[in-house]
C-alpha cells in the first residue's frame, strides 16, 4: 500500500475552515499519481511513450470525519484489481489514525487521441499486480 502525506491550506477549505467535499478526490489524484511514479511509471511518459492516459470510469466515496485547516493527512492508494485495461483501487485519507473519507476509484486506459480503450503497457500492468 501506498502513502503519501498532504498538509491542509487555506485554499482546500470553504468559509468554515473545512475540506471541501470535492478536494478529496483531488488529494486522491495526487496520490495515485505519486504512487504510479514510486513505481517507475511518470503519468506524462506514460502518454508520450505509449499513447495512454487514465481516465475515472467511476468513484464512490464514503465521508465519515472532516478534514480541517492545517490538518496533516495520510492518502493511501492500494489496487483491488489490475485488468488490460481497468484499474480498481481502494483509496482512504486519514487524520493520524481517524478515517475520513475512504473510496473505490475505478480507472480505463484508453487512447490519447482516440479514446477509445486501449491495454496499459504490460510492464505497468505487472507492476501494478505486484501490488494486488
């Protein structure tokens, strides 16, 4: 499982110093970007070299606790299931060890220009089902 730590700014909250409900899923971006790229595997090289991108097929998100100014928080990203071309992964943001917000993001690789779906590299897709 990967983990990366983000720190809460003025600019994550609305007026009453609470995380806004759609940065959650921006922090979960973040994460499974940096994890890919813990990897070996740069999104942007990712494209360039073999004409794919991810795109989100479909999230569901469960918000238990909310995350406030000046918070510093835990994203994990961990894949449930690695196919050609989609990717399950369970995502959970924590503060020191209280779950706030934990979901399922559900992800395709297609064609950068088509977009139509097309296999992820296989050398991505086996070092993502190492991680499984």
């Amino acid at each position: 499982m990967f983990e990366k730590k983000i720190r809460i700014y003025y600019e994550d909250t609305d007026a009453g110093g609470v995380v806004y409900h759609s940065n959650y899923l921006n922090f979960m971006e973040r994460c499974r970007c940096d994890w890919l790229a813990s990897l070996g595997f740069n999104i942007a090289d990712i494209q360039q070299n073999s004409g794919i991108i991810f795109v989100v097929r479909e999230a569901q998100l469960k918000y238990d606790l909310p995350a406030r100014l000046f918070d510093e928080l835990t994203i994990t990203a961990k894949p449930l299931q690695v196919g050609k071309v989609k990717l399950q992964i369970e995502q959970k943001i924590y503060n020191k060890d209280q779950l706030l917000c934990q979901g399922q993001i559900k992800l395709a690789s297609l064609h950068h220009q088509s977009f139509q779906l097309s296999a992820m590299p296989s050398e991505l897709r086996l070092a993502l089902s190492e991680q499984v």
